[in-house]
C-alpha cells in the first residue's frame, strides 16, 4: 500500500498513524485551569526530547469544534504541567480521563485519583504514578487549525518523581516494576513484557 498523504482525509490517515507508529507511551497530563479546576488527559503523542536541558513533549490535538483542548488551554494559561507515566493498575483510571469534560468539571474527581503536591510547579500531580514529571513550558507549536489541528506542546522538566519502590539496585527505574503501558491502535494496549537486549558495542545513541 502506498498513501499520498495530501489525498487522504485526515480522520482516516490518523487511523494509519495510530496504527503504525507503536508503541506509544502515555503523557498523563495534569493541569488546572484558571478557575482552578484541576484537569487530567491521556496523550500518546508524546515523547522525551533531551537531557540538556531536560525536556519533553505531548502533542494535544484541537478538539472536533476547533478550539483547544484543556490541557492546552490551561499549559498555555498557566505555563507550567505535570507529566505522570501510566502503569497498568491504573489503566481504567486513565480510560476514563479521556472523555471531553466541560472545563468546570475535574477529571480527578470522574476517575477518583488522588492528588500529591508538587515540588515546583503549582499543578499537582496523580499520587500513584511511580513517575511524574514537573514541567516548565518551554514552547507551544501550532501546525494546524480547526478540528484535529496539531499542537507540540514542549515542558522543561524542573523537577521529578519516581517512586522508590520501583527502582533497582543502581537506583534508576525498573521496567517490570514499573508496569507502564503503551497505546497501540484502536482499543488495543500493550505492557513491557517482552524484551530482549543487545551488547553496548552494538547499540548506537537511540
């Protein structure tokens, strides 16, 4: 199969994308609005950018009206969120974030997550993430408008949690005791189960 992506509607070459570039790993974003209603959501979009400075980013995309996503909306407000890493107990936990709340309402409250202060930012961050990370807003991009119109979202991590219970003995996070999931396509998931290593004299700087 060859695509000409300028031919293909966007819904449908979304489909592809979510299907093709797996697995992902899941941005559990934090914010609060400027009413001071705290917000959580899902994005699989989403990666590390580097250590110097440390960053990251989550792309939210517009909603199907055009107009931004919470979670957009109040990192842009606020300039500052938190990222938490989703791990399988809390998988029904972070389903249930993702459907589009009026502003008024929390999805902490929906899902009932409990919060834990952050150090830095204002944001507050889901207690039972074994990872959270702080984030300054570093720059906001936007490549498209109206509905689906992309956004990168990039955070300076200025500060970051993980759980000591999920570490190993050279103190760095564990894979199997952090149970993350990744997003695949359509309601599939997927955890870090399988893997395999390669010798250092092997592996280049991915």
């Amino acid at each position: 199969m060859d695509i000409d992506t300028s031919q293909l509607h966007p819904t449908k070459l979304y489909y592809h994308l979510i299907r093709t570039i797996v697995p992902r790993p899941i941005a559990w974003v934090s914010t609060v609005s400027s009413a001071g209603v705290l917000n959580l959501a899902p994005f699989s979009f989403f990666c590390g950018v580097g250590s110097r400075p440390p960053t990251l980013l989550f792309c939210p995309a517009n909603r199907r009206d055009g107009t931004p996503k919470d979670s957009l909306a109040n990192s842009l407000a606020r300039q500052e969120f938190v990222v938490n890493m989703v791990p399988h107990a809390l998988a029904q936990q972070m389903q249930l974030t993702a459907r589009e709340l009026p502003p008024e309402d929390s999805e902490f409250e929906l899902a009932d997550l409990e919060t834990a202060a952050s150090v830095v930012v204002s944001v507050p961050r889901v207690r039972l993430s074994p990872v959270s990370f702080e984030c300054r807003l570093l720059q906001h991009l936007s490549l498209g408008e109206g509905p689906g119109g992309a956004n990168i979202v990039i955070g300076r991590i200025v500060h970051m949690h993980i759980d000591d219970a999920v570490l190993n003995n050279d103190g760095f996070a564990d894979p199997d005791l952090l149970d993350l999931i990744g997003r695949l396509g359509g309601n599939d998931y997927c955890r870090i189960r399988d893997r395999f290593e390669r010798s250092e004299e092997h592996t280049s700087e991915l």
